[in-house]
C-alpha cells in the first residue's frame, strides 16, 4: 500500500495503472518539469452559425496540426477569447471522449491563430526543457501512448487531466535531437499549406463553374407560403425550411437533377466478422479538407454498432448530422473496404468525379442546402429521402478535370505532410530505443536533411 502512495502525486488503486507499459528512459522527466503553464478551454455553447468567436474543437485535430474551426461561441467576451486565443507555440492535448484512442491525441500550433479552444481540449506551454514539436511528437508516439493510457481515467468517457499530464514520464532529449523532430514539423507544415491552397484553388474552380461566384443569397427574414406549395408538397412546418435564402441558391442553381439522379447512394448494412480486424472512420477522423486521419484497426467484435457501411476507393461520405455536415471526405485506395458509422451517407456518381463531388459537397451552396433539409429535435440531421431530392448542378468535363487535378495534388502534399510527421514520431521512438545519435544517423539514411 506504501508503494501505491508513492507512485503518483494523487492515489491509485486500479490494476490496470500498475500492470501498464512504462516509459524507460536514461533521462527522464515529469509532464510538470516541462510545462509551464496548462490552461482549460471553454464550455460555453457554440453552434454554425458564424456568429462570435471559432472555438477549435478534437475533431479538428490532424494529424498533429490543427485546422479550421467549423463552430462558433457568441457568449464569450472579448477578455474571454484573448485569454483562449492560440498562439505560436501552443500544444492542445484531448483531454476527454468515449473513444480512448482519440484522448491525450496532440497538436501544435505554428502560427498565431484567432481561435478559441473548446473545454475537451487544453493548452500546454513548454519551457525550456522540451519544445512543443518534440512534445507532441512523442505524446503521438507509441511511448506516448503508453503513458497516457496508463495514467488516463477509464469509464463511459476516457480523461486524461492536465493533473494526469504533469504526472505523466517524458524522455528529456538533447538539443540536437529536439531541432532535427522541429524542422521534421517546420516542413510538414509547409507542406500541408500547400495542401490546403491547392484545395482552396478547386473550390474556388467549383464556386466559378456553377456560377456562383457574385452570388449573393436573399437575406430576407420572412417568407409567405400557401400550403400547395408548403406542406402539401415538403411535409415541412418548421419556419425556418422556407427562409427566401435557401430559394435563392435553389433557383440559383437552376436545375431539375437531383442528388438521387446524379449519384447513388450506397445504404447496404454490412455485417463485420468478429474476428476480422477493419478500419473503422469516424467524424473526428475526417478533416477539413475531405482528407481522413489515420484511423485505427479494430476487430469486427469490438467495434460500435453503427459500424455498418463498408466503402469502397472513389467513394465520398457526407456527414448527416447538423453541425458536422461539412465532415465530407474521399475514400482513397488506403480506406478501401474500410468501415464508417451510419453517420455518413456514402455516395458516387458516373456524371461527376469523385474529387469534383467532394467539392461540391463542401460548397457553401450545397451545405446551405443540406442544413435547411436538416430535421428532428435531439439530434437533428438530414434524411435519405430529403438528401436524394435535394439540387445538384451539373459541372462541365473540363472543369470537372481542372478540379480533380487540384485534389490529387492537394492530397499528395497532405500525404507527404503527413509522412514526415510519422518520421518524427519514429526518430523519437529510436531514440528511446537506441539513443539519439542512432535515431539522427537512421533519419539521414531515410535520405531526410536534418
């Protein structure tokens, strides 16, 4: 009973504390060595609809980067936000969810950002002890994990407090070692902006070929409707379906093809072998711009029950409900046969190609019109019959091309993004494992400049 006091500044007494993989290292130090300051974020309500301040949010989270915020908080003060505004230097940790990989998950922030952070997540400042590329690389690494499983609270939803963070065993590495892991993050970054003005680049394409670019939506608060023309033909009452904005991109758009007659939509529940290990998407796997996170294997057995639709390469999912309808990626040839929630709606098309659908899925027009079909009251989310009747433009060939060459490239920048953030990751973990001159030498033989 002596030993378990000791072990930790707060008492331990589940097994699973004392029977985890520990972290050994020639050097160590305590995750309250390292930081100097670990501060909450906000619990105030944010919604979509840009009004306020953007609170980021874990899923918005990739890849050890953060992205946009797609939410909003219109309470908090102007003293409110400057104290939650990330800045240069910033390390976000998860802090709590009911998937337990995702917690103790790490970001760093490269750029000052005019972004508020939401309470799951928290803030970390390092000293000079370690700095916040290296402790993130390795909070994402193997022996990260085992020191965050470790020290986490386990129940209906995993937390990993920043009271967990400080007691948590960190390596303390060498100077060499920690600026070779910051240029390794210093590049990725780079090439995720590129990534991301590539996408930029193919929406803007989109918004250009469907004629929207001087669009203007009616911002008239009131609209009169007879019931031949309401609920007679919608089955809708709720005010807000007939707001004149949502007429406006509709007639816009100027078209009788629909989602139904341009895509099909691929709804077949699949049944998972229990002991057949897949890939499981979820909405905090999808990023910012239509690209999925690394995700984990999880046996057929232990997976949720609305891991029901298989994908297919070329495919894209839609996110169904309200506040997540931006949530729309492409299943490249690494997801094939992967796994996603019922959550998403799954979707091709022999007209319009799968990096041109993405798109267009993520334009404001369409997601203007996917938030005014939304329905329901504790969970509020569009339908499969209002989805396949709902607008959708026809896009000429050439245009389609231009806009799948800017997504293939977006993504291969991502993917390269993302390969020297795993080599970050990996020089960390030999380091651990050899010693930190090895850990450089077997970089440079990846033919990496240090």
């Amino acid at each position: 009973l002596s030993d378990t006091y000791a072990a930790t500044d707060y008492f331990r007494l589940e097994a699973e504390y004392y029977n985890s993989i520990t972290v050994s290292y020639r050097r160590s130090l305590k995750g309250k060595d390292v930081a100097l300051n670990i501060q909450y974020g906000t619990s105030k309500f944010c919604d979509e609809q840009e009004d306020g301040y953007p609170v980021l949010r874990l899923n918005e989270l990739h890849n050890a980067f953060i992205d946009t915020p797609q939410k909003y908080c219109h309470t908090l003060s102007p003293d409110e936000f400057e104290k939650l505004r990330l800045k240069k230097g910033d390390v976000l940790v998860i802090r709590t969810n009911g998937n337990p990989n995702l917690v103790g998950k790490a970001a760093v922030v490269l750029e000052d950002a005019d972004y508020a952070f939401a309470s799951y997540l928290y803030r970390v400042n390092t000293n000079e002890q370690i700095n916040p590329e290296t402790l993130v690389a390795y909070l994402n690494c193997k022996y990260g994990r085992y020191e965050i499983d470790k020290n986490s609270i386990k129940g209906n939803q995993t937390n990993f407090s920043p009271a967990k963070f400080r007691d948590i065993s960190i390596p303390k590495f060498d100077i060499t070692l920690q600026k070779t892991i910051k240029n390794l993050f210093c590049k990725a970054y780079q090439c995720r902006l590129n990534a991301d003005s590539e996408f930029v680049s193919a929406e803007q394409m989109l918004i250009s070929a469907i004629g929207f670019n001087d669009f203007e939506p009616d911002t008239n608060n009131v609209a009169t409707k007879p019931f031949s023309e309401s609920y007679a033909v919608t089955g809708r009452l709720d005010a807000e379906y007939y707001l004149p904005r949502y007429d406006s991109y509709v007639n816009k758009i100027g078209t009788e093809e629909t989602v139904g007659s341009t895509c099909s939509l691929n709804d077949k529940n699949y049944a998972p072998n229990n002991e057949t290990a897949y890939q499981y998407i979820e909405l905090a796997d999808v990023g910012y711009f239509g690209n999925i996170g690394k995700v984990e294997k999880v046996l057929g057995k232990d997976l949720p029950s609305r891991a029901r639709r298989q994908v297919k390469a070329g495919q894209i999912i839609v996110a169904s409900v309200e506040g997540s309808l931006q949530s729309c990626a492409l299943i490249t040839d690494e997801y094939d046969n992967a796994l996603c929630s019922t959550g998403f709606y799954v979707l091709d098309s022999k007209r319009i190609n799968s990096e041109t659908l993405l798109v267009l899925f993520k334009s404001k027009p369409i997601q203007e019109l996917l938030k005014q079909r939304c329905s329901g009251t504790i969970l509020t989310a569009i339908t499969k019959d209002e989805l396949l009747d709902m607008p959708l433009p026809e896009i000429e060939a050439q245009a389609q091309l231009e806009i799948a060459k800017k997504v293939r490239e977006s993504f291969a920048l991502r993917n390269q993004s993302e390969r020297l953030i795993n080599l970050a990751k990996s020089v960390v973990e030999y380091a651990i494992e050899k010693d930190e001159a090895k850990a450089i030498k077997w970089l440079k033989e990846k033919g990496v400049d240090c």
